[in-house]
C-alpha cells in the first residue's frame, strides 16, 4: 500500500518505464505493487488500480468551455485523468472515454513541449491548471506532480500555474522553494455537501487548514464554489463555509474565487443513480442549456450567486470573483457586473494592487515569503483583470 492512498494495483503500460518521469513514480513504489497485466479489466473505474502509462495526445489544450457562455480562457496541463476521491457529481464519470487512474509517464517530455509553447509566446499570458481532469494533488504522494511542474512554471513570467485540488496533501508542495506564479487552490462546498456527496475527499475544514498552511508559507490561494447545489437550508450550509473560510483564510491573499451551480450532460444522471444511489443533487428541477448541459432555472442560479458574492464581498470588498459558464444574465444578476468578452474578473487590477500593497513592494528576499513579485504581480494582473491572452506589460 502506498501511505495515503488506496492503491492497490499499479499497471505498467507499455512504453511507461521508458521515461524518466515514468520510473521515478515505480522507483516510489511499494514492492510488488507495479504489474503488467490489468488485474480487473472488466472493473472499468476501480479506484484502487492505478495505470502508468505514456500520454498520446497533446499535453496543453485550451479548457473545453463552451461558445454560448463566457469562458475564462484557462489552459488544461494534462497531467492524467480521474482522481482517487469519489464525488457523486463528478463529470469525469461520462466525460472519459477511458475511466480509471491514469497518470502520464511522459509527463516531462510534454511540460518540456508545453513550455516551448510557452516561451514561443512571451506576449501571451498562459493561465494553466492541472485541475479540470484529475485533482492536482490527490495523488502528489505518489506522482511528484508538483515536484516536477512548480519548478518550470514559478520562473516563467507570462504563465500562472494553478493547482486545484480538494486534499490536504500539501507536503510535497511545501517541501518546494517555489512560490512565484503558483496559485493552489480548493474546491468547497457546505458541510453537508462536502461529507454527502464528496467521498473520500477530506472535509471543508481540513481542506481550509491546508489552504491556511499554504498561505501561511507563502502561496497565494485561490477557492471555488463549484457546484454549488441546492439542498435543505443551503443558506446556512455555505454561511457555514463562509465562516470556516473566515476563520482560517487572509482574505487580501486570495486571487481568485469562482461560482458554478451544478451542471451535467444528461447521460451522467443515469451514472449517478447507479453509482451514488444515495445521493440527493438530482433532486429539484433543471433546464438543458445552451451547451447541452443540465443547469438550475436561471433564477435558482442567481440566487446561488447573489447569496454567495454578497457575502463573500462583506468578507473582502474585492475577493476576485467570477462565474465559471454562465451567460451575461447571470453575471448582471447573479454579480451585478457584466464582464466584457472572456474575462472572469473586472476587479481584479484594482484587487491586485490591493495583495501588492497590503504586502508591500517585492524585494528579493520577499519573494518565497510572500510568493507575489513584482513580474507576478504583473502577470496577475493580466491574468485577473483581462482576457488570459493579454499582452504582458513591459
Ligand atoms: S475531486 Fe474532482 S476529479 Fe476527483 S472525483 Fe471529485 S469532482 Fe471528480
């Protein structure tokens, strides 16, 4: 067993062992757990089995957001798919064609690629996240993600990375003398939520204490309330959230925060009555939207959104936020601002220069402290105040 995580099996595809990345992972292996033949193949989505195989496709890929609604222009760093935790509405149960633990042996080679990319751009800023296919660091212990990708990012000037995650596996991270550019973030949702429908994932406090440790060795964090979901006395459940939040998180070192109600293509309903029997987020009415996806009516969403931005602005007069999908309606009604194009947050020069002034102006010894110099600053001000595909300025 690996310390941590409930993994049982770990096969060895083809080609895996050929990249160096590929065999740091089995080099961390417990003996005897690495194979090459698929124990279950008939388990399709065991999540005990983890597959060490090498990537085919490309490695950086614009985020799949949709025409119809505004996208902030994110950038999806395929790192592997699926993640050991077991949330009833997680969109990569129909999403993959290939379910199950995948973890690329040939990360290295295609960040290397993915960075040439990078650095052919300098006048683009690439606002890149691990989160969107698998959770960032669920399974760090064991892959040295962040041990392989926070180095190449933190010195780039026009890339932030993101790591999203909804773990408290944070000490391979902390372990990292890089701070600059990086943002980790947690996914949240109310206590009822979280512990009804998020299996395995840690609760909403751990998952603050960890983001309270980040922000105390120096990152800059970031939250979604992603999906948001209607439930018995939802009010007080995020107000719940919203006090842990206070509690354990600076709100001048936030960067951003999202709001998304839950959404869904139609044929994960029938994934979710089978494998979540339990589970109460498909109780109420929804809407097929623009995009195909199963939403909340338009109000319902907005309420979500007034409730949450009203608070979260009593908290911090600007905490970054911004809707993940959602129409120019919904942000008018929801944030009562409408963003121009594909942007995700019309506060945020303003907010950054807030971070840079409460934290003072970046001095060389500042910059693992407070994780925000000056060329970060600048990024994130691209990055949160316009369009992710902004000129950098000099
Ligand atoms: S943490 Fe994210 S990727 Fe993992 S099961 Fe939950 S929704 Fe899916």
């Amino acid at each position: 067993m690996i310390p941590g995580l409930d993994i049982k099996h770990v096969v060895v595809e083809e080609g895996a062992a050929e990249h160096g990345f590929g065999r740091r992972i089995l080099d961390r292996l417990p003996p005897g757990l690495a194979q090459r033949a698929d124990p279950g193949p008939g388990r399709s989505g065991a999540k005990d089995t983890l597959y060490l195989l090498p990537h085919q496709g490309a490695f950086l890929k614009p985020c799949p957001g949709t025409r119809e609604y505004i996208c902030c222009g994110y950038q999806i760093l395929h790192v592997g798919t699926d993640c050991p935790l077991g949330c009833s509405y997680c969109i990569l149960q129909s999403y993959l064609s290939k379910p199950g633990l995948r973890v690329f042996s040939n990360l290295e080679e295609g960040v290397d690629r993915a960075l040439r990319t990078v650095d052919s751009s300098p006048q683009q800023i690439f606002r890149v996240g691990t989160g969107e296919f698998t959770d960032s660091l669920a399974l760090d212990p064991l892959t040295g993600w962040s041990g392989l990708l926070v180095p190449k990012f933190s010195v780039r000037k026009n890339a932030v990375l993101e790591l999203k995650t909804k773990t408290d596996r944070i000490n391979e991270l902390l372990r990292l003398p890089f701070r600059d550019r990086i943002v980790v973030s947690w996914s949240l949702n109310s206590p009822h939520v979280a512990a009804r429908e998020e299996h395995g994932a840690p609760s909403v406090r751990k998952r603050l204490q960890a983001a309270s440790r980040c922000q105390r060795e120096g990152f800059v964090v970031g939250f979604h309330f992603d999906p948001l979901i209607c439930h018995p006395q939802w009010r007080e459940g995020y107000q719940r959230t919203l006090e842990l939040l206070d509690r354990y998180i600076k709100p001048q070192r936030v960067i951003w925060i999202s709001l998304g109600s839950l959404r869904f293509m139609p044929e994960l309903k029938v994934l979710i009555r089978r494998r979540h029997p339990g589970s109460r987020i498909l109780d109420g009415e929804f809407i097929k939207g623009l995009d195909g996806k199963m939403r909340y009516f338009r109000p319902i969403r907005a309420g979500l959104y007034a409730f949450l931005a009203g608070n979260l602005r009593k908290w911090h007069a600007n905490p970054g936020l911004y809707l993940c999908m959602e129409s120019d309606e919904v942000w008018r009604e929801g944030l009562e601002v409408v963003p121009p194009g594909r942007v995700f947050d019309r506060g945020g020069e303003d907010r950054v220069a807030q971070i840079r002034d409460e934290f003072g102006p970046a001095r060389a010894a500042d910059q693992v402290q407070t994780g925000l110099t000056g060329g970060s600053v600048a990024l994130l001000v691209v990055a949160r105040g316009a369009a992710a595909h902004q000129v950098l300025p000099a």
